[in-house]
C-alpha cells in the first residue's frame, strides 16, 4: 500500500493531492530562503568592506592648515569627542560604513586606517580603536571616538574627556598592509587578533617615524609617555547616551555663500520658528564646533537660526557642513555673514 505522504497524484484523492502539494511548496519555499542566507556575505546589502589606504592632501579649517602624513609613533594629548546615531551607517572618509559598535575612530592627520590607544586622563580607563575618519572639526578637539569606543572610557555623559593618543606602531603597519592588499575591516580585525596570539609574523620595518603635530591648542600639552604595543580590550557596562534629538522642523533662510566684508563664514544648520526650538538644535550640533542661535526676518516672520562658526574660508566651512550632513542633517550649508 502506498504512503500518502509520497503517494503519486493521480492515485490518491483530490484533498490528499492538495496536502500534498502543499508540503513540496512549502519545501522547496524553505530550501530556497536557506541558500539565499548562505549566500550573502558580510556588510550594507551583503557586500563585504573592501580595504582602502589612504593618507589624503592638506587641507586647512577655520585657518588651520593640517597636513596628513603617514607615522606611527604618535603621541598627543587633548580633548576627545564621541559621535555616535547620527552618522551610522554613513561613509567614513576612507570609504569604509560607520558602525557606532564598532572601536573606530577620526583623527585629522593620521592615515586610515591606523591603530591608536585612548586613554580617559581623568579616569585612567582605555580603549584601543582603528582610525577609519577624518575630524573632529570642533577645533579645540583632537579625536572623535565611536559610541562604543567612548563607552569603554566612560566618557558618554559628559560628551568629551581628556585623553592621551598612542599610536601602536606594530599594529598600525600590520592593517596598513592588510589594507594595501585589499582587506577591508573584517580582515583588518582578523590581522590583529593573529598578531596578538602570535600567530601572525610582524610586519616589514616602515619609514622612519615622524612627530605629527596634529591641531592647534592654546596651552602646551604634557610630556608624552612611551608608547606600548598591544591591543588590549577594556568593556564597560554601556552608559545610556543622551538622545540627539531636534532635527530641523522648518526650511532653511534661503541665502547664497557669497564673499562677505563681515565676520567670515557659517555653517547654518536650521532656522527655526521659535527659540527652544533652536536650543534644542545648537545643543545636538555642539559637538562639531562654536555654536550660536540668531534672530533674523524671513517671508515677513522672525526665524531663529541655528550656526557653527566663524570660519575664514568657505573650504573650512564646507568640511564642516559635509561632516552634518553625512551624519543626517540634511539642510547643513555655507552661510556668509
């Protein structure tokens, strides 16, 4: 006697033919979702990262000009910032997708990638992450961690800290060739831990180190200490980050950049109907540099605006404005006073 279950059609009854069938549908269904998970590979739209190595040209903000060059022996001390939702997901400028989980970070000079050590000056916590972009652009900052990176120093609620960077010359030449071959993050990664279980030779000898002086500070800082090699993890219980909130309600003052006699140039950021409004918009931007709400008229109405600034050149300003508007504020521009 036959087995329903594997029963031809013509030989069994119409509502066992429709059982039948739905079961082969319902497989076939299921084995064709498995090979389309097995098939997608890691990253935005199952696309691996691949690697990029850059250094880029000089370039100058609010006149500062800074220079990038490759090193790595680097040593500086000053102010850390973190940025964290806004720009997730968004393109780095290495090319690289931010990912606020990830131990990254931005630097102004030093080559993407390379690896530095943070240490929290106030607390003595650290944190070791891979430089993938560039800022921060408030100038009186010298990094911009990643969320998870300023968890690990304890730094979310305040916003910024004092920090030590140590650049680890051994683990900075060991992405740099991982990157050159094509190795994207998850490679770069897998480079490390090799390295830190000895599993991995240590990479060719690098030209001889050069002493960056990376941003332009009004007091000295400290004498640096020697650097340590390493890659060491230190978690934290994750702090609950303050929410960035008050994205722009209403259009943006339509001017034109044009050169100005005035006081230089702005970024503005929104132009809102009243002034909470804009407060709430000047504390989520503050992080990117100095920050003030003005009262001007448009369309017969008073509007708040909401700009970062002075800068004295339109190039400054414009890194400033592309910056926001990679992390989701779209109606960033330059601004003449």
């Amino acid at each position: 006697m036959y087995d329903t279950a594997i029963m031809p059609l013509e030989l069994v009854s119409p509502r066992q033919a429709a059982v039948q069938l739905i079961r082969l549908c319902s497989a076939a269904a299921l084995a064709a979702g498995l090979a389309a998970c097995g098939s997608t590979s890691g990253g935005k739209g199952g696309v691996a990262q691949r690697g990029t190595y850059k250094i880029g040209a000089p370039y100058k903000i609010d006149g500062v000009t800074y220079t990038p060059q490759e090193t790595f022996s680097l040593v500086e001390t000053g102010v850390a910032s973190w940025y964290g939702p806004g720009f997730h997901g968004k393109s780095t400028a290495n090319g690289e997708r931010y990912d606020q989980k990830d131990r990254t970070a931005a630097h102004r000079t030093l080559q993407m990638p390379s690896i530095v050590r943070v240490t929290n000056l106030d607390n003595g916590l650290s944190t070791v992450v891979r430089v993938n972009d560039r800022g921060p652009f408030a100038r009186s900052r010298v990094i911009d961690l990643s969320r998870t990176a300023a968890q690990e120093i304890d730094m979310i609620g305040r916003g910024t800290a004092r920090v030590r960077i140590e650049q680890l010359q051994t683990e900075s030449q060991t992405v740099k060739e991982v990157a050159l071959n094509g190795g994207g993050p998850a490679e770069q990664q897998q480079a490390l831990a090799q390295l830190a279980s000895g599993r991995r030779g240590m990479p060719g000898a690098p030209p001889a180190p050069t002493q960056v002086t990376a941003v332009a500070q009004a007091t000295a800082a400290p004498p640096p200490t020697a650097v340590q090699a390493g890659w060491p993890s230190n978690p934290r219980t994750p702090a609950v980050a303050a929410g960035n909130g008050g994205g722009p309600t209403v259009a943006s003052l339509a001017s034109a950049p044009v050169a100005s006699a005035g006081g230089g140039y702005y970024v503005q950021v929104g132009a809102f109907s009243t002034v909470d409004k804009a407060e709430r918009q000047r504390s989520a931007v503050r992080s990117y540099g100095a920050s003030e709400v003005s009262q001007a008229s448009a369309g017969g109405r008073d509007v708040y605006r909401v700009r970062l600034g002075p800068y004295t050149t339109t190039d400054a300003a414009g890194i400033v404005a592309d910056r926001l508007k990679r992390s989701g504020y779209g109606d960033a521009r330059v601004v003449a006073d």
